[in-house]
C-alpha cells in the first residue's frame, strides 16, 4: 500500500503520473537522475525498473523500512526531507 501511495505522491507533488509532459516533471527526473545509484538500487527488484517506480520503493521504503531506507539511499532521504 505504501507504495501505491507513493505513486500518489508523486503525482501530488510532480504531476508526473498525470501529465508526463507536467513542468515538474523535470524536478522529478532531476531529483531521481542526481540520486541514481541509489534510485537504481531501490528498484532493483521490480519488474520493469524505471523512475516512477524507484520514485514509489523509495517513498514505500520512506514509510515503513526508514532504517533499510538510510542504508540504501541515505542521500535520497536526507534530500527528500529537506524539500
């Protein structure tokens, strides 16, 4: 659930989801590109790894496994909190 949440998020704040074409799109891409060993690790188990999906591990990750989170992406999270 929390990563479908995280899906919801990120379309909250990035409009990604809805719009592709969103002008937030760009910080969203940004924000995952500057942090892609570590976005890249968070989606490693999924199907078909992309950002929107390393974008929901992280946010699902966030939510419920915030210690395993400060292993695998320490500086994602730190990011996210300061935003």
């Amino acid at each position: 659930m929390a990563h479908e949440l995280g899906h919801k998020l990120e379309e909250a704040i990035f409009g990604v989801s809805e719009n592709p074409e969103s002008p937030h799109s760009d910080a969203f891409l940004a924000f995952i590109e500057k942090h892609i060993d570590e976005a890249t690790q968070l989606a490693r188990y999924h199907a078909s790894p992309s950002p929107a999906e390393a974008w929901a591990e992280f946010f699902s990750a966030y939510m419920t496994e915030p210690e395993q989170l400060q292993e695998l992406a320490p500086n994602m999270a730190l990011e996210f909190e300061e935003m």
